[in-house]
C-alpha cells in the first residue's frame, strides 16, 4: 500500500497533466476560432472588394450611357433639350451632359450595396505623350534629359540621344528590358523610361526646362506632369456639316473643284501649291477673309481621324500653355471663349489674338472642337472598400465602346484627380434588395 503523500503527488501531477491539456486545448479551440474570424474578415474584405469594383464598373457604364444619349440627341433620334454633340460634325463643349455629369466627381451614384463617384474627361483636352514634338516637350515640367529618354523611348532605331536612353541602358539594369520603340500605352509607362521617377509624374517638381511656369488648373490645384498627358486623344478630321475635310498635304490632287465651293477666287491659287506641310503655309496663300475657311476646311492629313489635337472646348491653361510659342493672354483667351463656346475652329478668329496671321500660322494645327475619345475617371466604394478606374472610351464608331480600363495606383486618387473631399449629394440608381 502506497504512502498518502505518494498518492497525493500523483493526483497533483495528474491534474497539472490534465490542467496543462485542457489549457492546451482552449488554446486550440481559441486558436481555430481565431483562424475562422480571420478567414470571415478575409472573404468579407474580398466580397466588399469585389462589390466596390462593381460599383466602380457600373460608373463606367454610366459614362457610357451618357455619351452614347449625346451621340443619339445629336443625330436627332432624340428631342432632348441638352446641348449634344458627341458626333460626326458636332463640336465637344462643356455644355454637353457628359461634361457635367458627376459633378466631376463630387456627387455619390448608389448601385445596390455598393456605390460610385465619377467623372468623364476629354481626353482631347490633354497633351498627347505620343505625338508632342520636343519642342512642345521642352515647354513641360521636365528637364533635357528626360526630353530625350521620351523620345528614345517612343521612337524606332537604336542610337540614342546623348541625354537619353536606348537598349545599351535599359539591358544594363539589374532586373534588365528594352527600350520600347514605339508608342506608350500608357501615362504611368513613363515610370519606365530613364530618369523618371513618380515624384516627377505626381509631384510638383523644380526641374523644369520650361521658360513659363505652368498656371493652376481650374480647381486651384498647382498643375503636375501627370494633370498635363494623356496618351489617347484623336479627333476626327470633319468639316462643321460633317463631311470629310478637304486634303491639301501629300497624296491631294485634283482639289482646286471642292476648293471653288469654300475659297472663290483663291482656289486657283491654293491649289496650285499643293501639298502643303501644314496648314500655316495656306494663310499665306490666301487673304483674311477666307482664313476661317482654311480652319474648317483644309487638312493636310489624309487619315479619318488624328491623334494629339487639343480640343478648344475642354483644355485648361495650363495644357494650352505647352504649346511653343504660347503666351498667357492667348491661352487666357481661349479659356474665357469656352463659356460660349467653339462649335467650329474658325470660332478661333472670335478670340483677340488669333486674327493675327503669325498667330494662326502658329498655332491652328495644334486645334480641333471636336474628340472622340473620352476617360472615365471612377471611384467604386462598398462597406469601406474602393477602388479606382479609369476607362477609355472611343466613340468613333457611334458606339462607345472601352478601349482599356486600368486600376489606379494610389489610394488617394479623388485627390489627385482635383475632386472635392466634401460629397453632399447623392442619387440612388438601383436600391439594394
């Protein structure tokens, strides 16, 4: 027979074993429940993701719906009192719903659970990345080097500019690629270009080769590289009533019998000096009373559309004032007509400035009033989780359509984008179920 203390210490041992296991096992249990709250925060968190891209997804489609009623109000298959213009012929102006709608971003859509902000921008009103010149280049936020990585980068051939950068550079990296010899895709593609970093695209910077600094945008924002650029505007090449516009570049012949119609007496002579490089080169070939007629007439393209024009309608002074060679009160002045309104380039002659020849010579290449290309910027919001877009949408075809649809990089884009932080109003699309 045992001694009581033995058997005393047994049982404490037996229940410190037993102690130490059902410790062991609140432990498990706690663990296991910690694991399944977890895995419940995680899927909601991806559920609430998934809906605010939804809701981002229906602001596209929004947008959509906004700029495909314009192109209807404006072939007259509706009788709606809005200003349209979304079409062949018709000019792009800051009267017209897709404009307004959103209240550029300060007005809440509720879709189901889930809702959006939005606003569409022409994409016309920007600069185009691919097709500005390096003069036009050198008037941006950026210095010579740069300048010449853009256009290493953009440009075929392997020889690169003393100040840029070609496959010998790019190889050399640790984690090496090449140059890409052709145009961007995209804005933020400059991040892969030498001597590039997101401070210079996001970020007020010094290091401008500028000789104007760049003015504030309307919403009070100081202007950035990345306010400035777009790398998908096209306007189509229409005369005011729609038709194709007469060619007077390479490849025109035969013009001086549509030339009769526009141009009487100077048709002869204009047409005697066909091709032309630009459209600056025809003012000196006829006088001033025929010089709107040169704007809303003549191309020296033979493409249906062209890329890099800036709309007159949408652009801010600071877009317009990356242009070689523009002055402040041009730009200005520009700015001021687009309350009224430019339903045809020859509406440039209204503003002071441009019924000066060198001025039109200058700068009437660079215009249009017209864009068929247009950015959805969106912001998708459910249970705390957003997501931001921004959509291109050509409307060439009559139809808009989405041409590419990127995820924003920062989570503060409304911001970035110039929206107000303050949202007071809000309108319900679709009530939850």
């Amino acid at each position: 027979m045992r001694p009581p203390v033995r058997r005393r210490r047994e049982r404490g041992v037996v229940l410190v074993i037993a102690l130490a296991m059902l410790v062991g096992l609140v432990a498990l249990v706690a663990s296991v429940v910690a694991s399944q709250q977890l895995a419940l925060r995680a899927e909601e968190n991806r559920i609430n993701a998934r809906r605010a891209r939804v809701a981002a997804s229906s602001g596209v489609q929004r947008a959509i719906a906004a700029l495909a009623d314009t192109i209807q109000d404006a072939s007259g298959a509706t009788t709606s009192s809005t200003v349209s213009s979304t079409v062949q012929g018709q000019a792009q102006m800051q009267t017209d719903e897709w404009y307004t709608l959103g209240d550029k971003g300060a007005e809440w859509f509720t879709v189901g659970t889930g809702r959006f902000r939005m606003e569409i921008v022409d994409a016309g009103s920007l600069a185009n990345l691919n097709t500005a010149t390096e003069q036009q280049l050198n008037t941006m936020p950026l210095t010579t080097q740069q300048v010449a990585s853009i256009l290493d980068w953009r440009e075929t051939g392997t020889a690169a500019r003393t100040e840029g950068a070609k496959d010998d550079y790019y190889n050399g990296l640790t984690k090496p690629y090449n140059a890409k010899l052709r145009a961007f895709d995209s804005v933020d593609e400059l991040l892969d270009v030498r001597y590039f970093t997101p401070s210079d695209l996001y970020q007020i910077t010094e290091n401008s080769t500028s000789a104007v600094a760049l003015p504030t945008l309307a919403d009070g924002r100081q202007a950035v590289l990345a306010d400035l650029l777009t790398v998908d505007s096209n306007a189509q090449q229409l005369q005011p009533n729609g038709q194709a516009m007469i060619g007077v570049g390479q490849g025109a012949n035969n013009v001086q019998q549509r030339l009769q119609q526009y141009f009487g007496a100077d048709a002869q002579r204009i047409a005697q000096n066909v091709p032309y490089n630009s459209l600056g080169d025809v003012f000196a070939r006829t006088n001033s009373n025929n010089y709107g007629n040169v704007l809303d007439y003549l191309t020296t393209s033979t493409a249906p559309r062209i890329a890099g024009k800036i709309n007159l309608n949408t652009a801010s002074e600071a877009v317009l004032m990356t242009l070689p060679n523009m002055t402040q009160d041009l730009a200005q002045g520009i700015v001021n007509y687009q309350s009224t309104g430019f339903t045809k380039l020859s509406d440039l002659l209204q503003v002071s400035g441009f019924s000066d020849a060198n001025n039109l010579r200058q700068f009437a290449g660079y215009f249009t009033v017209r864009s068929s290309v247009f950015l959805v910027r969106v912001v998708g919001e459910a249970n705390g989780s957003t997501i931001a877009l921004e959509a291109v949408v050509d409307t060439s075809s009559g139809t808009p359509r989405v041409i590419k649809m990127h995820d924003q990089p920062y989570s503060d884009m409304p911001a970035r984008w110039g929206w107000s932080a303050d949202v007071t109003n809000e309108t319900t699309l679709v009530e939850a179920s």
